[in-house]
C-alpha cells in the first residue's frame, strides 16, 4: 500500500497500455471496468487471497443452502431463493422453500393480471388506474428506485409511493387522485410499522371517506404482511394478503411480494424478467473465479480503499435520469448492511466496515460537488454508471450525456499537473504574478 499510495493513476496507464483489457469484466450484458482505480496485478492478486481467508466463497455456499447465517436472529437470509428460475430446491430446515415462493408469485401473477386488464374494480365499478404503495425503508427505497428505473416499460397503473410519516407526503402521494380509482398496497411484515401503518389508517380514512362505506376498503387495499390478523382486521381480504417470511431481509425484499408494486407498472412477464437477472447474477457470483466475480471485485475495492487509503465516503454517479434513485437505494442497502461496529463474536473491530454512500445523477452532480471530487482534500472513490443505449434518443442529447460521462472519469483519473496547468495559462496569454496567482487554483 505505501508503494502504491504515491503512485498516479496516469502513470499506470503509461506504464501498461492494456489495463483495461485484464481490469475489466463483461457479465450477462454489463461492463465493469475497474482499470480506473489505484491497483496493480499484486494488489489485486493480495484482495484476492484477502478474499479467501476471509471464508467469501464458504460464507456464500452457506447463504444459498440456506445456513442460519443471521446469527443474532438466528435466521436465515434467503432472498436468492425468490429469483431462483432453476427451479432448483433451496433447503430451510430441511424444507424446500420454493414452493412457498412460487405460490406468492402465482398469486401476484394473477392479481396483476386483473388490476391491469380492468377485471379489478373498486367499490364503486370503476377500474384502478393509480396504485400508491405504503411502506418504509426496504418496503419503499427498493421498489420505488426500480419501478422508476424501468419507467419506460411501465404500461400499467400509475404506481407512487408513500412513506414519510409527514402529513405532506400523504397530501402530495394522493395530490388528484380519484378515490375510486385508486388502489392502496401497505407494505409492512408486522403490519405494525409506525409511520406505515399511520400512513395506512390515513388513506383508509380517505377512502371510506370519499366513498361512503367501509366495506370499499377490500376493494382499494392489499397487504404485503406476515401479520394474518392484524391484515383482516384492518378490512383487507385474506385472499389478497401476500404472504413474505422472516428470511427476506428487507434491504432485499424487491424480489418478493415487496415488489408488486413494480408488476403492477410494468406487467408481470416483464417483473420475472427482472428476476432472471437477479438470479443471473446471484449464480454468477455463487461460481465465478473470485478474480472475475464482479461482486467480489466491486466489494474488494471498497475495503481497498476504505482500510488502506482511509477514505470516509463512496460516491454513486449514475450518468441516467431513471436511476436517480439508485444512490438512495444503496445507501440501505450497503450502510445498514456494514454499519456495524463489532464483528460476529461481538468483539469491535480495528477496521472500517463500510464507507457513507452518497450521490446525484450526472451531469446535474458536476455542477454542484465535483469541485470537491476534482480539487477538495478529500479522496472519494466514484462509480460511473452509464447505459449504452438512451431510453429516449432525442438529438445528441446521450452522446453529449456519454462524453460527460467519459471525460469526467477520464478527468478524474488524470488530474492536471502544475506544469500542465501553466502550458494552458501561458496559451490564454497569462504570465509573470498573474500566472503565478492563478497556477495553484488550476493544479488538480
């Protein structure tokens, strides 16, 4: 590390033309290239082993069979088993769980199925055209960030999401909506969440309100809940519970029922897409070499910098206005996932378990904190995420989006060198004080 710390990205490059080609990995349609980042053949040959001593490849055979691996809950973690398209059996005390799970997702099949064809109507005949999903945290940051990501197929309902407790968030969730069109999902395991459940008890009010009657309620509510009775005493139809168990941890919870607010957006066939990919993942993660196991790579690096370089915080700069909220989604997904303190002997740690996830979409980004990534005194690692093809081609609007997407990185890993810096000042005609004024101020 004390080698490498002094060394410059750019230097790298110069010294090896093909970095690319043996720091890059294609997978099932992406690209990750890491050549971008402050690591040689050793330091990733010593992640590696880093890797292996620390039982990676073990600890992922025991999440996938289905091992109690959440040791202070005593649970399992097995939100691999509700993408699994092999149809292969994934064991829970020796019970295979897949028939559970195929039975949720043939129970949401034919839901959205009647919501989207018009065969679901409220209390007062009409059909659903708005769908607002109640929920918080893993109920709300995971399917909010995909339903909006995958915008451009959505072909179904309108589909919002409401989570605060805020009176606000209701009012503005709600803003023009007809009640007997609208369609609510509380997305809670315990059915007893607080801010969910207040929101929940709001737009029942809203709904017997506008409509007259109570018994509308099981006509504009489904649950996603564990809690049988607290959903029935609520007013929902059993029928139209949805059942998720206590080994979907909630930060992974988009591929259960917790998603059937993305199914309904965009149709169920397309909402098994998205689970062919995860699963697609899960098994290229599950058997790729550690070396090309984009997962592994992508996590190595963050210790890499995290306990070598000390840096407090990962940027996350996705370079496409749909996934705006990705940033958002990570910051569960990997803070509450690392953000411990003590490992699982329950002895503290002398090491970093996980940086501050934070970031916008570009370019917007770069006109408002890439100052601090370019010239401020903190390090801070940033994932570029770009998509080859643009949602919408208008003019050259995604070459321009892409050429900042590429010189920004490009910028980032070069820096400008001081004599660099003066060449371009002498060019503008600048020497002697003024120069020498201004040459700090361009050095990055």
């Amino acid at each position: 590390y004390w080698g490498i710390s002094t060394v410059h990205m750019r230097d790298l490059f110069d010294a090896d033309p093909d970095r690319f080609q043996r720091f890059s990995v294609a997978c099932d349609g992406l690209l990750l290239d890491f050549s971008k980042n402050r690591i040689t053949d050793e330091t990733l040959r010593l992640l590696i082993a880093l890797a292996e001593a620390s039982g990676v490849r073990e600890a992922a055979q025991k999440m996938f069979s289905g091992a109690p691996i959440n040791w202070t809950e005593g649970r399992s973690v097995l939100h691999v088993a509700l993408r699994n398209r092999a149809d292969i059996p994934i064991l829970l005390a020796g019970e295979d769980v897949m028939p559970r799970v195929n039975r949720v997702l043939d129970q949401m099949r034919v839901f959205c199925d009647q919501v989207r064809s018009g065969a679901w109507t409220g209390a007062t005949g009409e059909t659903i055209r708005h769908v607002v999903n109640i929920g918080i945290g893993g109920s709300d940051l995971g399917p909010a960030m995909i339903t909006e990501a995958l915008g451009t197929v959505h072909d179904g309902p309108d589909v919002r999401f409401l989570s605060n407790v805020d009176g606000s968030d209701f009012v503005e969730a709600t803003r023009g909506l007809d009640p007997a069109r609208t369609l609510f999902i509380v997305a809670s395991k315990t059915f007893t969440t607080l801010e969910t459940m207040t929101n929940a008890r709001t737009a029942r009010a809203w709904i017997v309100g506008s409509l007259g009657d109570s018994s509308a309620v099981a006509r504009h509510f489904v649950a996603l809940s564990t809690n049988r009775e607290a959903v029935a005493a609520f007013g929902v139809e059993p029928t139209n519970r949805f059942e998720f168990w206590d080994w979907v941890g909630g930060r992974f919870s988009c591929w259960s029922a917790i998603g059937l607010p993305i199914a309904l957006a965009i149709g169920f066939e397309r909402f098994e897409e998205f689970l062919e990919g995860a699963h697609a993942m899960d098994l290229h993660f599950l058997h790729e070499r550690l070396e090309r196991n984009v997962p592994v790579l992508m996590a190595l690096l963050g210790v890499w910098y995290d306990n070598f370089f000390g840096v407090c915080s990962h940027a996350i700069l996705p370079y496409d206005r749909y996934l705006r909220r990705f940033p958002a989604y990570l910051q569960q997904a990997d803070m509450e996932s690392n953000g411990k303190s003590v490992d699982r002997e329950g002895a503290r740690v002398a090491y970093q378990t996980g940086p501050i996830i934070w970031g916008e979409p570009g370019t917007n980004g770069q006109h408002a904190f890439f100052q601090l990534l370019h010239q401020g005194t903190k390090l801070v690692p940033c994932d570029f995420i770009g998509c080859v093809a643009p949602a919408h081609p208008i003019g050259d609007h995604h070459d321009q989006l892409t050429a900042n997407l590429l010189a920004q990185s490009e910028a980032l890993m070069r820096g400008r060198t001081e004599s660099e810096a003066r060449v371009e000042l002498e060019a503008e005609g600048l020497e002697g004080v003024e120069l020498e004024r201004l040459l700090p101020l361009r050095v990055f």
